[in-house]
C-alpha cells in the first residue's frame, strides 16, 4: 500500500496540464505581481480587499484600497474601464476575502485574478509593504 500522497493515483499528463493551465487564468502569484510593478509593466490594477485600516497599516505599493463589500458598479463605473484586469488580495491564505472580492467583480462581468498567498505570501518572499 502507497503512501497518503500517493494512494490516489496522480492525473495523467493531459489533464494535469489542462488543470494547470486552467489556474493560471484565475490566479497568479507575489513574484509575477512584484515583477510586474518594478518593471513597470503592470496592465492590471491591484486591489486590496482588505480594510481600509489594515491597507493604511501597510500594503503592497501601486494597490488601490477597496475592500470586497464595496466592490459595485457604481465603485468601479467612473475610473475603470470595463477590461480592466483586477488583481486582488487580502492578508493570506487563511482570508476568503480574495474570494469574496472575485465573485462580486466576476458578478460585474470584470475580469480578475487572485493573488494566492495575500500579504502573507508578500512577506514571506521578502518584499515590502508601504504606509
């Protein structure tokens, strides 16, 4: 008898690959959205989802304070466009937030992205926040 890992037999390659592809159109990561900022290539808006005390307490510079309840038409209406690519976060894994945030903008028929670790995963890959 295998182990816990690997008692349920892995995927074969097609359909890993399809499932893996298939994340990378509804999350990214803390490197590819530093990467992007300091490279100034960023074709996307970053949301903090947050509160707007924990944004004042330190965010990601370049993010734009919205926490999910907020998300609406009328927030979005006047300064984005409607193709504009929303990349949002909260304080980390142990936050639904990010989740919360994708629905309302996916309800709004806005394309998103999640960035998976949240603030927690920006610390943790050793880059800063701002005040």
């Amino acid at each position: 008898m295998g182990s816990t890992v690997s008692r349920p037999p892995a995927a074969d390659s097609a359909r890993a690959l399809k499932h893996f592809e298939r994340l990378l159109k509804f999350e990214t990561d803390c490197w590819d959205v530093q990467h992007a900022i300091t490279n100034k290539r960023m074709d996307f808006v970053l949301l903090d989802v947050r509160g707007e005390e924990l944004f004042a307490n330190g965010h990601i510079d370049g993010a734009v304070s919205l926490p999910h309840p907020r998300i609406n038409a009328d927030t979005l209406r006047e300064e984005y466009p409607l193709d504009t690519l929303f990349v949002v976060y909260c304080a980390g894994p142990h936050c639904n937030g990010t989740e919360k945030a994708a629905i309302r903008l996916a309800k709004l028929g806005r394309p998103v992205k999640k960035m998976i670790g949240g603030i927690t995963g920006w610390l943790d890959e050793g880059f800063r926040l701002v005040k």
